[in-house]
C-alpha cells in the first residue's frame, strides 16, 4: 500500500486500484472538535477536484474533494454515529471513502510524505 497527500491535507492510502481517503492528523487539528460528517453514496462518480464529502467541527465546516478520479464504492458509516473519530484516529480508522480509480496515473500528481511535510513547514 503506498500512502499520499493532497495539498488540501487529505491522505490517500492507494491498493490495487482503490484508493482510500480521509482527512489528516493536521487537518483535524486545525478544525479542532468534529461534530458532524457528510459523505458521498456508495456508486457516485466523482472528478478529481469536485468537494464530495463535508466535515463539521465546533470552529468550521470544510469540504472535502475528491483527490483522484472514479467511482465511490464505500463509505464509512461510523462517522456519522461518531464524528470524533476524525478526532480521534484521523489518518486510520477515521477513513471517509474509497474510490476505484479510473486513472491511476492521477496519482503521479498526488504528494509523497516527504512534499507533505515540507508543505506543512
């Protein structure tokens, strides 16, 4: 599994075809308490770039975009009974969704944890 980042602090663990998103431990912070998520539904065609997914904390709302492009094939559930999750274990169990990519060349253009940690210095 390769993992990457988006400059909109979202990561991306990538495996066989699928790529699986949610926000990071930075990103969560700067929201501060999470008090609601919205996702997208399970067959929904996303573009790389198009806000697919809404974070809520005491402070913000956020979106959240679609790193790459392709089809929504799950969504974690969980959040919506517990958004402190993203909180809690944001760049583990705290996942949004996952896309089955159409381009998997999209993510030549994705960061790599070195550019992310330079980016956020």
């Amino acid at each position: 599994m390769t993992r990457k980042f988006t400059e909109d602090h979202e990561w991306i663990d990538i495996a066989d075809g699928v790529a699986t998103v949610g926000i990071t431990d930075y990103a969560q912070e700067q929201m501060g308490d999470v008090v609601f998520v919205e996702l997208p539904e399970a067959g929904t065609e996303v573009k790389k770039g198009d806000a697919i997914a809404v974070v809520e904390s005491v402070k913000v709302a956020s979106d959240v975009y679609a790193p790459l492009t392709g089809e929504i094939t799950e969504v974690n559930s969980g959040l919506g009974d517990a958004p402190e999750l993203v909180n809690n274990e944001p760049e583990s169990g705290a996942w949004f969704f996952k896309i089955k990519l159409a381009d998997t060349g999209e993510t030549d253009a994705l960061l790599d944890e070195a550019a992310y940690k330079a980016l956020l210095d």
